[in-house]
C-alpha cells in the first residue's frame, strides 16, 4: 500500500483557500478509513478530518464550517477542501490511509506531509 498525499499545500493568506488531495495505491482489498491529521510546532498531531468507505465523516471542532473532505472510491482519492484558512490552521498536513491489503493484511499508511502555511 503506497499513498501520494499533500498535493495542493502552500502559503495562503488568512481566509484563503487550499485544497488537499491524497491516493491510494496497491492491491487495496478495501479502505477503511482515509483522511488527514496535523502536526504544528509544539502540539501532538490531531485528526483534522476522515471519511469511511460507507461515507461517515470526522472533523476535528477547530475545523468544522470551514473544511470539507470529500472522496472518489473509484479512484481511492480523498480530497480536503479548507476555507477561511486562519493562522492556527499552519501545520504539516499527513494523509492517512486505513486499508485492508492483499498479502499483507491491514495497514495503516502516512503520507510525507505537506506544509500548510497561513500568514499575512
């Protein structure tokens, strides 16, 4: 299982926009979960979103009314839309992927992490 993740990082002014897309890749017999966390200078890594191969769907509060994530079963992609981008959203941004993968059972994948860069 491989995932290419963080595509659409950068810097963004506060209240901007920034679109994140990530995929799966490998003999996937199915994906749980797909989503991505975050880590800021000093604070542990914290969910920012996930969605489950039926649909349901986690947003951490901080986020909640600005980000949405959406995805593309067919294509193993999920993508996160965040808007009105503030400051405290600045962090590495890491893909996951929870997914069962033939001759090699579960696997819990990260991607390298893209940088999310909110400032003036």
């Amino acid at each position: 299982l491989r995932s290419s993740c963080g595509v659409g990082g950068g810097l963004v002014q506060p209240g901007g926009s920034l679109r994140l897309s990530c995929t799966a890749s490998g003999s996937i017999f199915s994906i749980n979960a797909m989503g991505w966390y975050r880590q800021a200078p000093g604070k542990q890594r914290e969910l920012v979103a996930a969605v489950t191969s039926v649909g349901s769907r986690n947003y951490a509060d901080s986020v909640k009314g600005r980000f949405t994530i959406s995805r593309d079963n067919a294509k193993n992609t999920v993508y996160l839309q965040m808007n009105s981008l503030k400051p405290e959203d600045t962090a590495v941004y890491y893909c996951n992927v929870k997914a069962l993968v033939l001759g090699s059972g579960s696997m819990d994948v990260w991607g390298k992490g893209t940088q999310v860069t909110v400032s003036s």
